[in-house]
C-alpha cells in the first residue's frame, strides 16, 4: 500500500480477521472507508485507480461517473474482480470491468447523461490490497444536461451526504489546481460532515496543467486555505497518457519526475504525489486499528476466560477412553442426586428467581392449596342443614322424636370425613406433577447424552409411579380409619350439652369462619403482606390502584405503600367471605372479592371489595392466607337454586333446634378431623413419596442405569454436544491466535498523532463570497500566481531573481513597481541565483511566481 509498515500490516490485519473469523465474528475488524468527493472531472477515478493499480473505471469529458462505485478491495492470492450483480462471475480482464460499469451504469440511469444513487458493488480481490472499502462518487455538477433532473446539484449531495457523513469515512477532498480552491464544494461537503477536519485530506489534482508562471506552493504547504490534514499534490495520467496505453506504474515514475522538477514543489517532492497519498491514508487506517484494538482485546480476553474452564476439561479428551466414560457416568448421576435433592429441600446456590418450582412449590400445596381444598369442599350450609334434617327424620321414621339421635350425627359426620378423600387425593396428584418437573429440570445437564438423558427420566418417574399408588393407599387408608370410629371423647369435642347451649342462642354469630370463638391469643399477628390492585373502586375514579395489604387475624388493612406509613383503610374480618369473581375481557388481572354476609356495605357505599393479582396463583395464595385469618369462600351465591322447595321445607322449632345442635357437633368434630388431616397427608405424602424417591436416586438410580442398557450407548454423545466440543477448541485457539496478532500489531506498527487544529472558517466564509489573501485583497485561486504570507522572509530586496529553472516565463503585463525595484523588468535582468544556493534551506527559496505577486502590487 505504499509504505513499509503497511506492508508489514497487510499479513498481520489479515490474520486478525481469519481468526475473528474463525471465531464467527467475521468483519469485526471494520476499517474505514474512503470517499473521493469533487467536482466533475477533477480526477476522482484517477486517484481511486492509483490505489488499485489497474486502469478500470470509466473515461470521458462531462459527468462519467453516475451512479456511485463502491469497490471493496479484498486480500487474495489470484488477481480478479466481481460484481455483485455477476454472482459468480470472475473478471481477469480489467478492460471488461470498465465495460461492465458503463453497461450497468447505461442499465439504469439510461444513455444520456442521467444519475443513479442506486450504487454499484464491485470487488476487486488481489494479493496488493488492504481490505479496505473505496467509493468513487458522481462529481459535484450544478446546470442539469441531457436526461437530467432540474435539482441535479441537490441530489448529488444529499448522495454524496449517504456516504461522508458516516463516522468511519475518510474523505479525500479533490480539487483542481487550475480551479478556485476558496469555492471548491467537495471541501464545503467535507466541512459540514467533518467540522474538526479529522477525516478530511485535500487532494490537489492537474499540477501540471496550471498555467505558466503559477503554482499552488503555498496551498500545499498549507500555508494559504489551510486544513487540519493539509494537501497533497498528485499527477493523474492526461487522456493522452490513456489513449497511448500509458501504464499506472510508469504515471506514478512521471509524477515523480514531476515533483523533483518542479522548482517550486521540489523541496516538498517527499510529501507530494500519489505514494505520499497513500502513506497519509496508511497512518489513518494505522490510527484506526491501533484505536480499535483495545477494545477487541478486552472482549477477545473476557471470552477466553469465559470458556478457560469448559475448554479445559476437553483439552484431554478421548472419546473412546472407557473409564473416561465411567468416570462421566458417576459423575453425572451423582450430580443428578445432589441437584435433586437441592430443589427439594432448598439451597443457597443457583436461587430460581422467576417462579416457585420443587420443594418451595410442594410447601406451598402443603399448606394453603390442601387446606384451601378442605375448606372450599366442606362448608355449604343449606346442603349440611339439609342432610341433617333428612338424618334426624329418618332415623325416627314413623315416630316423632323426643331426643336428638346420636345416630343422626355419625351418619352425617361420616358423610363430610369421606369428602376429604378429594382434596387429599389431589394433593398426591400435585406432588406427584412437581416431582416430574423437577426431574426433568435436572435432566437438562444431562442433554449432551441423550440416551442417559431420557432413561434417567424414565426409570425416575416409573418409580414416582410405582409410589404414587402405594402414597394414595396410604392416604385413603388415614380417611377410613377416621371414618371407622368416631371418638366423641376426644378432649376438643363439645359434647351435646355445649352443642345444645349454643343452638338455643339463636342470634349469636354463626361459629364458622373468622365468627369461632376458637381464635388465638393475639389477633394482631400478621399473616400475609403484599400489593393488590382494588379494581371495582378504581374503575369510579378513573382507574385501579395497587394499594399494599395487610392481613391479620383480626383485619384487612390498606396503605399507600409499602412503607406503611399512610393508612388508607382498616377492614374488620367480621362477618367476612370470599367468592370468585369472573375475569374481565379487558383486563389481563384475576380477581375476587369480599362482601358481608349481612348484606352491609364492606367499604363506604360498595357492597363488594374487589381485588385483583396478577395470576390465579396469587389469588389461591391471599384466598389461602384469608381463609387462615377466618374467612371462608362462599358457594351458596354461585350455585342455582334447583332445589327451593327441598331447601325451603318448613321445620317445627323443636326439630330446628336438633338440626342445630347436630349441626353444632358435626362442626366441632369436623374441626378436629381437619386438624389432623391437615397434619398428617403431607407428613405420608413426605414419607412415603418424596423421601423414598430420593432415596431411591441415591442408593438405586445407577444401579438401574447400568442394568437398562450398555455404558457405551449410555455414554454415547450427542451431535450437537461432539460440534460443541469442536466450536469451543476451535474458538479458544482462534482466540490466542487473536490476542497474539494483536500484540504483533502493537508492536510493528506506531501511533500517529492527529495535527493540531487550524483556522478553516475560510471554507464557511467561501459559502458567501470568496476570502481575502492573507497578504493581499485579490482572489485566491490556483490558476493565478498565490501570494505568501510575508512573515518569515527576508527583506524583499535581498530576494534574488529566479534563473530559468523556475519553468516560469515573465508576465509583461504586471504593473507597479514595489519601492525596492526601479521597475518590473529588473527583475528579469540578474542572471539566475536558484542553483548557486544550494545551502539555504529549500521552503524559504522564494519562487519567482511570488515576487512578481508583490512587485504587481500597487
């Protein structure tokens, strides 16, 4: 690319992207791109086709390039070119690439001088390129030709404007030197992209086409329009040069003839021409990838650390070792047990965040879905009044009744214990369904095997099987062996006399629910905390609101937030119950609600509370924590009243206060059957389910992996997990080699720093009229001798005149003395000092152009 270190570079960046490429992550290294922005014919194309060094764009007076050229230069061993448009299409012969362009270029944009900002990919792949991106742009025109819209001048703009104003686009401002360099629009366009001047180089084109007697020293030591990035001069190839079949190679050894030459660019011939060029955009990509790498370098070591420890147990693999895989084998059932066992009985490490799974889940059907069950099935007052009236009727038969028949009690009391078979039955069936999730959920580490993966699984849940009969045995047995004797002596049981007292207080508050008079010690202890939306009242003020709730035994309180510090309300629990409410079709929340069972208001004018939770299982949950607290779920508003006239039968006193007294017995029986229910099914469902299946995984589960089927098909991996094993070893490599040439880049290449910031408001000024010299008022072009500032020279009669190596013929027509020369033509009259001084330092040679500027000045 022009220069030793970016030759040194080449191998090095290439490196870098077949390992970033072999790491999956091609084209992370993206290198800047370079835009030629200029007016028509400046010689954009010539300067692009220098970096290729091949003649293959497009020639011609007017506007050729019409649609914009984006030629990606890509490091090959063979030398050819392909367009995106020819998949698969290789060109060898450049001349058929220039065809290529104009036929595409003709395709869309017609033949009549029409424009496209529809680009043209084009690859060129070679072994002397840099993967760089190059973008050859339509030139800046401003009066519509041919097929041509009338807003020619802005639409090539805002195309230009698609490219340059990315942050990774280099521009190469060109400019004609036989043109105004103050009005020059590419360096307008790069001026409003790149206000700091850090992507903009100014490329000064046709030097050797200036009339004679001027030159654009002064422009290209960036001493008159400066740029931060300042000016290089190039030579491109005359049409003449074309036509002949004149090669790159030998336009680039005639332009640098030119430069040692030229008397005026001579002792700047080292920063000038097409080499120099490339050397400036060669310390930019240097910059660029110097500035990159750092970054690249800590992601490349935090993913090599990330995978250090994985690798490692793969370094040394053998997959047809057997006791490699006997070693797997144990490892990996005995990691299946302590997984296991951590779901269940709780661990510190690996928390699940997101949802209750294993043990904590289980606790929770323990405790609030098993007794939530119990309840929901047992209290349906009219049905229970009912049946013990049918009972009591019954046992006398024929005869009318004196005394309350005992009979009556057992009968009914039989009846609600062999109800619990539901609820308890269903329990089992939830266990059972949170065991097999929770096997499967251990299983996933073993997917890399899979047939370990599904016996495991299997020979689990056919034992979780074989259990759950025996489990539910068990617990039908515990519900027959309360049915079969009713012990009216137990030390919790009222008795008839209490039962008998209690119905004669007719208007006494029932005994179910948060009405007992069974209630603890404190009613103050709190039961339950959290949000809860209250929707039926939100929907009056505009909206529901999300209030944080707390529950006691005793009320239902209400705050702001959680804080607890600004009480909104404080619901007593008297007389409370819960019913399910139907879930609204515009609202996603799941709600229910409280209500009197006097028919008063819960809340100011509201006869319900309505509260809403994001799930059905946080209403289980607050229905679960009120039924704790005494308030039970209600049954009798959500059923039909099929049955009225059986359940509006009339009843003589003496009789209604039998059905109320049984009623009063089989409650307090019943109170004591689901005390030890409640205690004793989760305590066999523990035994006999969930401990012996961890047992059974502990003491058992190899053996039977090892009985089921050889250790071989066992341990035989999985075609994703063998890829895996592969893409981690291939990665760790390809992220050494990385770091490695990261290194290597650091330590052969060095860091250019960018110049120091330069007064350009010329560039803005020239959007409205032109700028003024530095030294004089007339108009700064470059087809005219420029003016140099007059501050570090000598005295202007000590300056010699030129001698005829100064390529520059006198301008008669210069008028006006300065007072050091009698007059214009004595300059011409000394004989030529230039070759006579080859001590003084060529920059402050003054040139002949120059000192007929200052003698021309009046």
């Amino acid at each position: 690319m022009g220069n030793r270190e970016m030759e040194e570079l080449i191998p090095l960046v290439n490196r870098l992207q077949d390992a970033f490429s072999a790491l999956g992550q091609s084209c992370l290294l993206e290198l800047p791109q370079i835009a030629v922005v200029g007016g028509q014919s400046a010689g954009k194309s010539s300067v692009l086709e220098n970096f290729v060094g091949r003649d293959f764009l497009p020639r011609g007076s007017g506007i050729v390039t019409r649609r914009p050229l984006v030629l990606q230069l890509i490091t090959s061993k063979a030398e050819y070119a392909e367009f995106l448009h020819c998949k698969g299409k290789k060109f060898t012969d450049f001349d058929e690439v220039r065809h290529e362009i104009e036929a595409e270029t003709d395709r869309v944009t017609g033949m009549n001088k029409g424009i496209s900002s529809i680009p043209i990919n084009l690859r060129v792949y070679s072994p002397h390129v840099l993967n760089l991106t190059l973008i050859d742009l339509p030139g800046i025109t401003k009066v519509p030709v041919g097929d041509q819209p009338p807003d020619i001048e802005y639409q090539i703009r805002e195309m230009i404007m698609q490219f340059i104003t990315r942050e990774n686009c280099l521009i190469l401002a060109v400019t004609p030197a036989n043109t105004d360099l103050a009005n020059s629009d590419a360096l307008k366009l790069a001026k409003d992209v790149d206000p700091q001047g850090l992507r903009t180089i100014g490329v000064i084109t046709k030097l050797d086409l200036m009339d004679e007697g001027t030159d654009a020293r002064d422009v290209l030591e960036n001493k008159l329009l400066p740029l931060r990035r300042g000016y290089v001069g190039v030579v491109n190839r005359s049409q003449k040069d074309i036509d002949g079949k004149k090669d790159i190679k030998a336009a680039m050894l005639a332009e640098r003839k030119f430069f040692l030459s030229h008397p005026a660019y001579r002792h700047i011939a080292d920063r000038m021409g097409t080499p120099h060029l490339q050397k400036v955009l060669n310390q930019q990509l240097t910059n660029h990838i110097r500035d990159t790498l750092p970054n690249f370098r800590n992601k490349l070591q935090g993913q090599l650390l990330s995978i250090e420890h994985e690798v490692e147990a793969y370094k040394n693999f053998k997959p047809e070792d057997p006791t490699r895989k006997t070693k797997a084998l144990l490892q990996m059932v005995q990691q299946f047990a302590v997984d296991f066992e951590k779901r269940i009985e709780g661990s510190g490490d690996q928390v699940d965040t997101l949802e209750l799974s294993g043990g904590a889940k289980i606790n929770r059907i323990f405790h609030e879905r098993f007794p939530f069950e119990i309840v929901k099935m047992e209290f349906n007052e009219k049905e229970l009044r009912r049946e013990i009236s049918y009972a009591i009727k019954n046992i006398h038969g024929i005869r009318t009744g004196l005394f309350t028949p005992d009979m009556a009690f057992e009968a009914i009391v039989k009846k609600q214990i062999v109800k619990l078979k539901g609820p308890s039955l269903k329990s089992v069936d939830l266990v059972i369904q949170e065991l097999i999730n929770t096997v499967k959920k251990c299983t996933k580490k073993l997917a890399n095997f899979p047939r370990l993966c599904e016996e495991t699984e299997r020979i689990v849940a056919n034992h979780i099987r074989e259990r759950e009969g025996k489990t539910k045995d068990q617990v039908l047995l515990l519900i027959d062996i309360q049915v079969s004797y009713i012990n009216t002596n137990h030390e919790d049981f009222i008795g008839f006399a209490n039962a008998q007292q209690r119905s004669s207080q007719v208007h006494k508050k029932n005994t179910i629910g948060n009405q007992g008079t069974n209630l603890p010690p404190s009613r103050q202890i709190v039961i339950r905390k959290g949000w809860l939306t209250i929707s039926n009242i939100g929907i009056m003020k505009g909206g529901s609101k999300g209030y944080w709730f707390v529950l006691t035994a005793e009320s239902l309180s209400w705050y702001k937030d959680d804080e607890e510090k600004e009480k909104k309300y404080m619901l007593p629990l008297d007389n409370l119950k819960v019913r399910d409410v139907e879930k609204s079709f515009m609202s996603s929340k799941h709600i229910f609600a409280l209500f009197n069972t006097e028919q008063r208001n819960v809340y100011k004018d509201y006869r319900f509370l309505e509260l809403a939770c994001d799930s059905q299982e946080d209403v289980d949950s607050w229905k679960a924590s009120l039924l704790r607290a005494g308030v039970y779920p209600d049954k009798s508003l959500t059923e039909n009243d099929e049955n009225g006239q059986a359940e509006n039968f009339s009843m003589d006193p003496q009789l209604e206060r039998q059905v109320e007294t049984i009623r009063n017995l089989v409650d307090s029986y019943m109170s004591i059957i689901n005390k030890c229910i409640r205690d004793l099914i989760p305590k066999t469902i523990m035994h006999l389910m969930i401990n012996n299946v961890k047992d059974f995984i502990n003491s058992e589960l190899l053996a039977q992996l090892y009985s089921s089927e050889d250790q071989n098909t066992l341990m035989e991996e999985s075609a994703e997990q063998a890829q895996r094993r592969d893409e981690m070893l291939r990665m760790y490599q390809a992220l050494k080699e990385a770091l490695v040439v990261i290194g290597d880049i650091n330590t052969a290449t060095t860091f250019t720093p960018a110049p120091p910031p330069v007064d350009d408001s010329w560039i803005q000024h020239s959007r409205r009229s032109p700028p003024p010299s530095p030294t004089t008022q007339r108009r700064p072009t470059l087809s005219a001798p420029l003016p140099r500032p007059t501050s570090g020279r000598g005295p202007a009669p000590a300056i010699p005149s030129p001698g005829p190596h100064s390529g520059a013929p006198p301008v008669p027509f210069r008028p006006g003395p300065l007072p050091p020369f009698p007059n214009s033509t004595d300059s011409f009259g000394t004989p030529p000092q230039v070759p006579s001084r080859p001590t003084r330092a060529p920059p402050s040679v003054p040139r002949f152009g120059a000192m007929k500027d200052e003698a021309a000045e009046p």
